[in-house]
C-alpha cells in the first residue's frame, strides 16, 4: 500500500478521535493513537510517520503509538519525524520543531504504576526544538532536553540535558558541547 493510502486512513482516524493534524503530515504504516477522555494530542505540519514494517531500514518494526490518559496533552511541534515511537502522556509531552525520534524511542512521562504509592508523582516532559533522540532511546518522566542536542543511541534520559550538547548512557550525562 502506498504512503498516500496511509495517509488519508491516518487522516480519518486521527478525524475520529478529535486530534488535530498539521499540513503535510505523512504516514508509512497504521500508527496508533489514542486519547482519553479530554486527553488531547496536537501534531504540527510536516511531520512523518514510520510505523510500516519495510519503513523502518535497521530491523526494527514497532508502529508509532501515542497515548494519553485522562486530561493529559501531547503535543508535536512542526517538522518532526517518527520511527516506531511510543509516546505515553500522564499529564503532558511536548516536542519542539525539527526534533527526530530513532528506531524504537520510547517518551513516558509516568511510571505507569497507578496502584504502586511508591512509584512517585507523574512529571511533563519537554523537548526542546532541533533534537534528535538516537535508536533505542527512552525519556522518563520530568526531563527537560534543551535545543539542539542530541541524545546517542541506547541512552535512558532521568534527568535534564541542556540545550546544543552530545549527551549518552545509562544514565544519560554529557558528553560534550555543540558550538
């Protein structure tokens, strides 16, 4: 099936479930959103979409899923670019411009633990314009990426990165600054 066919089902379903699309937003494959009630998720223009298992070159097939619970918000600013990410929003992610997700990039502002009192408040999230979040990377709840950073391949990220640097690991530090 073409990216086109995608496109228009993708444009229907996000119609259905009251989520607004900017222009020129493309899809390869069915991703999967979805809202509760007064959940809301806003996707800029130009933005794209991997979700079809021959999109994804390096092997990895996951269609792009974004989910909010009750009242939360996610919002995706314009140009932004998608391969088989999970964004889960308990109370807000929000992405700015230009920001690339690789392979398999998991966003979660929660711990996904409701019963669990130890398991801590849910936080937002915020990435900032112009950053690319490498393969296999995972954001947790309250981290704040600063514009113009990168985020290298396998990192989990539990605490702020500031803006124009290459930062990587488990946990995710600094490595070096962008001039």
């Amino acid at each position: 099936m073409s990216r086109k066919y995608y496109t228009l089902c993708m444009k229907v379903w996000a119609w259905w479930w009251d989520i607004k699309l900017g222009k020129n937003t493309k899809f390869q494959g069915f991703s999967h959103f979805k809202r509760l009630q007064n959940g809301k998720i806003s996707i800029g223009s130009g933005c794209y979409f991997l979700s079809k298992k021959t999109s994804n070159k390096v092997g990895l097939y996951c269609p792009c899923m974004l989910y909010t619970t009750k009242g939360a918000v996610i919002k995706i600013g314009d140009n932004c670019g998608f391969s088989g990410t999970r964004i889960w929003a308990s109370t807000s992610v929000v992405l700015g411009n230009n920001v690339r997700c690789g392979a398999n990039t998991l966003i979660m502002d929660t711990d996904a633990h409701t019963d669990d009192y130890r398991a801590g408040k849910d936080a937002p999230i915020i990435i900032e314009d112009n950053v690319w979040l490498g393969m296999n990377v995972t954001v947790l709840k309250g981290v704040c990426i600063g514009e113009n950073s990168l985020i290298g391949a396998g990192s989990i990220v539990t605490r702020d990165i500031p803006a124009n640097v290459v930062a990587a690991g488990i946990p995710c530090r600094v490595v070096k600054s962008i001039n």
